[in-house]
C-alpha cells in the first residue's frame, strides 16, 4: 500500500474515499482513532492509503479534489 494524502479535514476525507470507492478504488485510512483521541489539536493526521496498483487513478482524484478547493473545477468535470 502507498500513502495517498494525510489530513485533518475529516469532510475532506469523507469526500475523497466516497470518491475514490465510486471508482472502485479500495481506500483504508489509518490513525482515525488515534487522531480522535489526540483530541481537537490535529497533531496526528489521518493517513489515506491506496493499494500500488491504483496510485495513478487515485493520484487523478486527489488532482480533482485540489481544482474543486482552489475554486477552479466541479466533480466529475474531466481534468484537463
């Protein structure tokens, strides 16, 4: 597995792996109980990992997520 992106955005996180399972893309996000426990100081981000073989087409996503922040794309718009 490779790591993806990390983050304390847990509204971020939710949008990226709905995303990346509608693509079929198996996602599994680590330390979500450590970061909960750690309490609101977001010292621990939560770690997003993508199997190897799905790194580009998640690689895509996180792209799109980005453009969809910057206030340049919307879901589902094909990335230039």
């Amino acid at each position: 597995m490779e790591e993806l992106v990390r983050s304390n955005d847990p509204v971020f996180l939710s949008w990226l792996t709905a995303r990346l399972q509608g693509e079929e893309i198996d996602a599994v996000v680590l330390d979500t109980h450590t970061s909960v426990m750690e309490g609101s100081i977001s010292a621990i981000p939560r770690r997003v990992m993508i199997e190897t073989r799905d790194l580009w087409r998640a690689k895509k996503i996180l792209a799109e997520a980005y453009e969809i922040q910057a206030g340049n794309g919307q879901e589902g718009e094909p990335l230039g």
